[in-house]
C-alpha cells in the first residue's frame, strides 16, 4: 500500500486529514497569491533604490551583469524553497519545515538559531525597505525644489511609514486581500573582480524572502500548489523585469560622476529627471515609490507587526548617526534570510536518509540535488562577499558592521539557548502532518 503525505491536500475541505483548526479565512486567490509574492520583489522600487550599490562598486557592467547571474541563483533557490513548503505549507514557512527535515534530537536547537537567523533578516528587511522608500520620497521633493535630503528627515520620515504600514497591515485578511490584489498589476575590493562581486548586493537584496507567501498559507486557497507556483513565478518574472529596467537606467548614465553625486541622493531618482524632465520624471519616479511601498507593505504582512515595528524603527534611528552604518546593517538582510533557508535546505540533502520526505505537488524531481547545491554554495559565497566593507580604505565610517550585528544576534540567540532555551524550547509548535492512503482521496487537478 503506498501512502502520500497529506500536506498536499492541505486546504479548506481537508484540514481534517492533518489535525488542523482553521483560524483565519481563505481571502486570497491565485492572482492575490502570485500578486503578493511579486510585490515582495518589488522589481519596480527595489532596483531604482538600489542601483547605486552596484554603480559604485563596479559600474554599469556590474550592474548588468550582476542581476543576469544573480537572478539565476535566486531562481535555484527560490525553487529549492518552493519544493520544501509545498510540502509543508503552513504559515510558518521554512521555520515549520526545519521540524521535518532535522532528526527530532536536533530539531530544538536547529529550529531555534534558523528562527533567530529568519527573524533578523525580516525585521532589517522591513526597516531597510521602509528606509528606501523615505529616501525615494525625499528624493522626488528634491527633483522639484532646491532641497537636499538630510538624515534626520529621512529617519523621521522612515518612522513614520513604519507606523502607517503597521496600522494597514494590521487591518482584516479581506480588507488585505484586496490591497495586495492589486500590487502585481502596478510593480518590476580594490580589484575589477571584487568590486563586480560586491555589485551583487542590489540583486541579492531584492531578490530574497522567498518563503514570504507561505506566511499567508492559512488565508490561501489550495496552498501546496499556489505558494511555490507563486514563489517560482514571481522569481522569473522580477529576474526578468529588473534586469531590463537595470539595462535601461544604465543605457542613460550620461554623466556618471555627476548622476552619482546628484543632490536627489539617488542616482536612478537623477536619471529619471534626466530622461523625463521635472513632470514626467517625478510622476514615473511616483509610481516607483508606490511599489516599493507595496513592498514594505508585503515584507511587514509576513511578520508580527508590534515587534517589527518598534525592532525597525530602533534600527533606522542609527542612521541620525550615520547613514553609511545603517545601510551596512541593512545590507545584512540578504544573508540572515537567505541562510535561514539554505540551512533547511541543506539539512534536507543531508538527513534525507534518516527523516522520511514524501514531495508535496511541486517537485524539481530528478533535479533537486543540483539545484539543492546550487543554492547552498552560492548563498554561503555571496554571503561571505556581501559581508565586507564596500570600499577600501576601511575606515570606522564605511566599515560594514552587518556581520558584527549577525554574528552579535547570533551569540545572543546561542547564549540564550545554554541559560534558558535548552530544554524547554522544543521546537516549532505543529500538528504532526499524517500519512494517509493514496486511495482515499482524489487525484489533484
């Protein structure tokens, strides 16, 4: 008798095979689903906002060239994520999946450090979004009138935002619903090589969270399939879109000395008023702070908002300080997410003759151990890149303290573990998922 793991048939008629209560209404469709995890991307806001990452440490090529290959990775790795919460598609992402891929003795510790590592990522990811999008809007005042953006009114506004978008984030999954239907149609070191390899922040910083539709699994219809269809789709999509709109700004970099000191404090907002004009260019430059927005929206819907809230906007205050601090700190959400999966992704490969593993709908079938690999090694060297300073020489103002934040967050998780965790933290709380007969139910269409 062969037996098929029932998270497959996980959805409204047949919760009761897997010993769930259902909680929150099913609200979003297939387009709301495909729609969210675009706008999380937000290839539209994202790349204007992050362009001069990549400008700066490599040029236009790097630029390019950067989102080509990068937007590939992330497709081995979105792709890696889909197979797993499709398998598990629960609201607890790649955090609930970690309870099923690791030998139950090791799951407590696993589980706990991945959540630590997941969690900081989100909560820098909110903030940064939301600090892109303070600078977005200052940037467009500035494009209009004789003002230049300053940190204290870039934090005050950032602030602000967060507080708005945790008030709309806290509205009912409905009222949700309706706001994220419509985010899809509206978004999109010293030497040559390190320095094109330090242009990958823009991508890796965008491209990431991919296990962010599974956060809304409970309000989805038919999550096993519609989460990782969704998660490939939108990686493919934004891959696409964002290096055509990089080729694009890059195509009118007349004056690059000059678009990289403009006084809109972003070179894509100076390419904008460049091509378009004041008018023109300030509404196309609006309609780019509108997704991005959508994006913080999208990031912040993922998460528990009180806590995110107030974590984000204590990181933003750093940059009255200094700017350069915080944008290095905010660049540390790319590797604390994209390690919390390949961490689960790797212990899949490793424990995958000790814990039993039955594919949910969407399978890469014989090609999941390449594009496991693939994914863990690419993440653990674009993580290690990512983490130095961006130009040399180092000094206290430019040094990149992401991974003195990491690896201060990460001693703080492990310090609490050996006093306190350890034994009564036991892992993710889950109904323990059921296997069924494959005769008693129907085939999925």
């Amino acid at each position: 008798m062969t037996f098929k793991q029932v998270s497959i048939l996980y959805d409204d008629q047949d919760e009761s095979y897997i010993d769930l209560v259902k909680e929150l209404r099913r609200e979003f469709s297939a387009w709301s689903t495909i729609s969210y995890a675009i706008s999380i991307l937000g290839i539209l806001g994202s790349v204007p906002a992050t362009l001069g990452a990549p400008l700066a440490a490599g040029g236009p090529a790097t630029a390019v060239w950067c989102w080509a290959l990068g937007s590939l990775m992330a497709l081995a790795i979105g792709s890696s994520v889909a197979e797993l919460v499709s398998a598990y598609p629960t609201a607890g992402g790649m955090y609930f999946v970690a309870k099923y891929v690791v030998p139950p003795p090791q799951v407590p510790l696993f589980a706990w450090m991945q959540g630590w590592s997941n969690l900081l990522g989100q909560t820098a990811g909110v903030a940064s979004v939301t600090y892109t999008v303070s600078q977005m809007v200052l940037a467009g005042v500035s494009m209009n009138y004789s003002y230049s953006p300053t940190p204290v009114h870039t934090v005050v506004l950032a602030i602000f935002l967060l507080i708005l978008l945790g008030l709309v984030c806290s509205r009912s999954t409905k009222t949700l619903h309706r706001i994220v239907f419509w985010f899809a149609p509206i978004n999109s070191y010293g030497s040559k090589l390190f320095s094109f390899l330090l242009g990958f922040i823009s991508v890796a910083w965008t491209m990431t969270d991919y296990d962010g539709t599974t956060h809304m699994s409970e309000e989805t219809h038919d999550a096993a399939t519609l989460g990782p269809r969704a998660i490939q789709t939108a990686v493919i999509i934004s891959g696409f879109l964002g290096w055509i709109l990089t080729v694009c700004l890059c195509r009118h970099l007349t004056d690059f000395d000059a678009i990289m000191n403009s006084s809109t404090g972003l070179p894509a907002a100076q390419i904008f008023l460049n091509v378009a004009g004041p008018s023109v260019g300030s509404l196309m430059w609006a309609m780019a702070i509108l997704v991005q927005s959508f994006t913080a929206c999208s990031a912040m819907l993922a998460d528990t908002l009180i806590f995110v809230v107030i974590f984000s906007i204590l990181l933003t205050t750093i940059a009255l300080a200094s700017t350069k601090t915080a944008t290095t700190i905010f660049s540390i959400t790319a590797p604390a997410l994209d390690l919390s999966y390949v961490a689960v992704i790797l212990a899949h490969r490793l424990y995958r003759h000790r814990v039993p593993f039955v594919a949910g709908p969407f399978t890469l079938g014989k090609w999941t151990p390449v594009v496991n690999w693939v994914s863990v090694f690419w993440v653990l060297f674009i993580s290690t890149v990512l983490f130095f300073p961006p130009s040399v020489p180092v000094t206290w103002e430019n040094m990149n303290y992401g991974f003195g934040v990491g690896s201060g967050i990460a001693l703080f998780a492990w310090l609490w573990w050996r006093v306190d965790a350890n034994g009564k933290y036991t892992g993710p709380r889950t109904a323990d998922f059921q296997s069924i007969p494959q005769s008693d139910y129907d085939p999925l269409e």
